[in-house]
C-alpha cells in the first residue's frame, strides 16, 4: 500500500516503473486528486511499468502484481475477502481518498502480511493507518523527509511510527524488488 500527495507523481515514477516484470504483491495506491479532475495516473504509470496498471473498480478482486490506483473523490478500502471496495464516506483531513483509509482496512485484511508506504504529501494523511498496520504486524517504510518534495506527510508518519524504516525513493524500489 503506498500513499503520497503534493510531489507523488515524480516520488512515484521512481518506485513504480522498478517494480519488475512478474512481481508478485498487488500494489495499492492513494494520491490525493481534486475530486473534480479525471485521473489519469492509471494511464501514465501503465506507459512507465512492466506489471499491470489500473484504477480501482468497486468489488473487484485484488490481483497480485498489479497496481491500482484509487479513484478520485473515493475512499478506496480493502475488504476481508481481498475486494476492493470504493466510499464516499466525508473526506478524512481534507481528502477523499484518503491514505489512512485504506491503510486502516488494509491493515484488518492483510495483518502482518502488509506493508505501508507514506510518501511525499503536506499534510498528515496516513500517519494514523501506518501505526494500525504496524500494530497489525505489518512494515512500515516512509520516505526520507531530506528527499521529499513536501515533509508534512512523511514526518508525520515517523512521529506516529518511529519503527518504520525511513528510506529514499531508491531504497524503497529497491526494497519492493526484493520482497
């Protein structure tokens, strides 16, 4: 599960086209989009990878080795039964979709099994999901603040989870390889 905001897009280009061709783990992803704009984030990523790239879809089963993308104006959440599930619950801190509901959903699904990514982003969104997926048994890896186009997100996940490891855009490309 990553989760990125203000400079995802250029945070992103680095960890996803490394991802290699027959990589295993399904990829989920919340970028904070204006809930007025079409997204095109599927498209642009799916002309970058070697796996699969596509938006979420409601009630649609979760694939290993493909990415996804939530929809604008979406909660995107992970079901028990590994579906995904879209909301238009009220935006939490401002955004629909938000990281920490996905992250928190993620967390009840997947348990140790996951891992949580907080990118780049100026605000707090998935601080509050990353500390439920690492009370869950799962990893935590946040960007390195020094190398984020905006700090607010990744300080905010450190302060909440100060066990994550804190990694630059490379390391965790790297990291993704090897899982």
């Amino acid at each position: 599960m990553i989760g990125a905001s203000a400079g995802a897009l250029d945070a992103l280009s680095v960890i996803l086209p490394a991802l290699p061709e027959g990589f295993s783990l399904p990829v989920i992803v919340v970028v904070h989009i204006p809930p007025d704009k079409r997204s095109v984030l599927a498209e642009l990523f799916q002309a970058k990878c070697r796996v699969p790239v596509r938006e979420a879809e409601d009630k649609e089963p979760i694939v290993g080795g493909t990415v996804y993308f939530a929809p604008p104006d979406y909660h995107l959440l992970v079901e028990a039964d590994k579906h995904l599930s879209l909301s238009s619950d009220e935006p939490v801190l401002f955004s629909r979709p938000s990281i920490d509901v996905l992250f928190e959903s993620a967390a009840d699904a997947y348990g140790p099994a996951l891992i949580a990514i907080v990118l780049t982003g100026a605000n707090h969104d998935g601080a509050k999901g990353m500390r439920a997926v690492v009370d869950a048994g799962g990893s935590g890896i946040v960007q390195s603040p020094e190398g984020a186009f905006a700090t607010a997100m990744p300080e905010a996940a450190i302060a909440m989870c100060p066990t994550a490891s804190v990694l630059s855009l490379s390391a965790i490309a790297a990291y993704l390889q090897e899982v």
